[in-house]
C-alpha cells in the first residue's frame, strides 16, 4: 500500500480512517489517542502507549497489525518520519538512559562534545559569511535580535555583547510575547539589522519576525545549524553551528562560543574599543566590588586619569588646609 506523505504522520492517519470500520472498541481506543497525541506517541515505546491508552501491549501491538503494520515497531517508525528533527532528543536521551552512565562519565562526554561541536563549528565556518556579518552589524542604525525558547538566553547574551559597540541593541524577546516584538520590527527598515537564532527544534516565532525583518527591507542574519534550517534561506548572512549533544535538544556551548567570536569582531571594527570599554568600566564601576578606589577615566579619551570627587569627600592635608587657615 503506497501513500504520498504530505505531512509527519499522514500516513498513519490515513490507514486508521480507512481501518476505523473494522476496529475493535479498544483498537479505536488506541486511534483515538495516536490521532490527538501523534508526536507524543512518536517518541514512546509499546509499553508506554498502553499504559498511557490503559489497553494491554498486545492490544498495542494488534492494533498496529490492524493498521496493515508489520508490527508495532514499524507502526512507530512509520509515525516518527517527518518528526524526525522533533524526536530525535528525545531518542537520544531514551538511548543513553538505557546505558548506565556515572555521573563523571556524563561530565566528561558532556565537555567532550562541547568541544568537538566548538572545533567542528570553527572548521566549518565561511569567513567571508563572518566578515559580512561584522560589517552588517557595525554600519546598522538599530539591531533587533530575535530567538525563543532556549536561543532566548543566547540571543540575550548576544545583545549583551553587542550592547558595548552599537548605538541601538535591541532584544525582541521578553516577557510582552512575540505579538509585541513584531510591532516593534514595524519600526525597522534598510538600515537596520534583524539577527535571529534557532536550532531544532526550530520555533516559528523566530521565523515569522524574519519575514517580518525582510518585509521591512532590514537585513538578516542568521545563527543556525544547517543550510535546511528553516532561517537559512530568509537570510542574507547566515552563520551556522554545530550544536549536537546525547543529553540535550542542542549544545549550547558552541552557540555561545560562536557569539563571542562574532561580538568580539564587531567590538575590534568599533571606531574607538578602548574608549567605548572605559565609558562601561565608567558606568559599571559603582557597582564593582572594591572598585571605590578606581580613578575615573578622563573624558578627553586620552587615557588620562582623575581621582574620584564627590561634594562631601574631606580635603586634602597640605596646601587645602593652608588656605582654609588664611581665609580665617
């Protein structure tokens, strides 16, 4: 029996409509739950789904036979396809549980793989692509960075970055939701720059902001994983990194690795670094600890420096106390 699959799923659908007729009360039982549940029943095992139904594991199993499935394991395989960059964590995540690991065995595969996805990003990397990225950037009037779910920390950290280089860094995720974000794109144009981060599982709101970006003329950039990312092709930049991980949907790691090397870019191509690092040092320094003592940098940008003065500091010995004594 040969289906066209036009959507994750379809097929499995199609065969219990065509099946629903001849099932029994408990196979329609299951149909009912694999139809509402499809990605959910993707990732569990027979076991599970008749626990989850409250039917036997033959029952499981017959129902698939019913569907016309070899089995219930070819059932599954046919549900997962289409849902594969969905599911895949969690596959990975079923696999390694069923190999006993230490605690230090999962630190050290954790900190290996960390460090192959950063070398595997870095060998990989299209240094033209970073050059016109860090170009974009620094001739941008506005930046709006865009990135849900877990990329909202990273795109965080990469407004964090850029915040000390760039006139107007703004972060388009927050607690106002993505209806507000768009609105504030409405405000973007060719001049501006739309950064936006997603690794699968890839969400939608960070795509629709970049159709968004586009529609409003603004340049894209793209921090992605691959070509096939749904972001890639609505870039005009588009930087990728490798983010696989046994223990996680994506490593993080290598994310973050990648926007430092990006902001550090732009930081070096700014019109004067040092000077833009001492006016932060400037505005930080109240709340740096033992930083009282610090001397406050010149304004002249010439590096020079001035003790600190506030209206109630007490004058100094010597010539201040010498006049205070004449004035008398």
């Amino acid at each position: 029996m040969s289906i066209l699959v036009d959507t994750p799923g379809t097929t499995v659908a199609q065969r219990i409509a065509q099946a629903l007729p001849r099932l029994s009360r408990s196979h329609r039982q299951v149909a009912d739950y694999v139809l509402e549940h499809p990605l959910q029943v993707a990732t569990l095992p027979i076991d599970e789904l008749a626990a989850a139904v409250g039917v036997s594991v033959a029952t499981a199993n017959r129902f698939a036979r019913a569907l016309e499935f070899d089995g219930y394991a070819t059932f599954r395989a046919e549900l997962v396809r289409g849902f594969e960059p969905l599911v895949a964590p969690v596959e990975r995540m079923r696999g390694n549980l069923e190999r006993p690991s230490t605690v230090s065995e999962v630190f050290a595969t954790a900190l290996d793989e960390s460090r192959r996805n950063i070398e595997a990003t870095r060998q990989s990397l299209d240094y033209a692509a970073c050059e016109a990225a860090v170009e974009r950037i620094g001739k941008a009037r506005s930046i709006y960075i865009g990135g849900f779910g877990a990329s909202a920390w990273l795109a965080g950290l990469l407004q964090h970055g850029l915040d000390g280089s760039c006139n107007d860094v703004r972060l388009l995720s927050g607690v106002s939701g993505v209806t507000h974000a768009a609105r504030t794109l409405m405000h973007a144009g060719p001049q501006d720059v739309f950064i936006g981060l997603t690794f699968p599982r890839y969400l939608t709101d960070t795509i629709a902001l970049a159709q968004i970006a586009r529609s409003q003329g603004c340049s894209v950039i793209a921090l992605t994983d691959r070509p096939s990312s749904p972001l890639a092709p609505l870039a005009d930049v588009a930087l990728y990194c490798q983010t696989e991980t046994s223990y996680r949907p994506n490593c993080e790691t290598s994310v973050l690795a990648l926007i430092e090397a990006l902001t550090s870019a732009v930081s070096l191509r700014a019109p004067d670094p040092v000077q833009s690092a001492g006016r932060i040092l400037q505005a930080v320094r109240p709340w740096l600890h033992g930083a009282n003592g610090l001397p406050r940098i010149n304004g002249t940008g010439n590096g020079a420096a001035s003790l600190p003065h506030t209206s109630d500091a007490p004058a100094p010995s010597g010539a201040g106390s010498k006049k205070k004594k004449a004035s008398r």
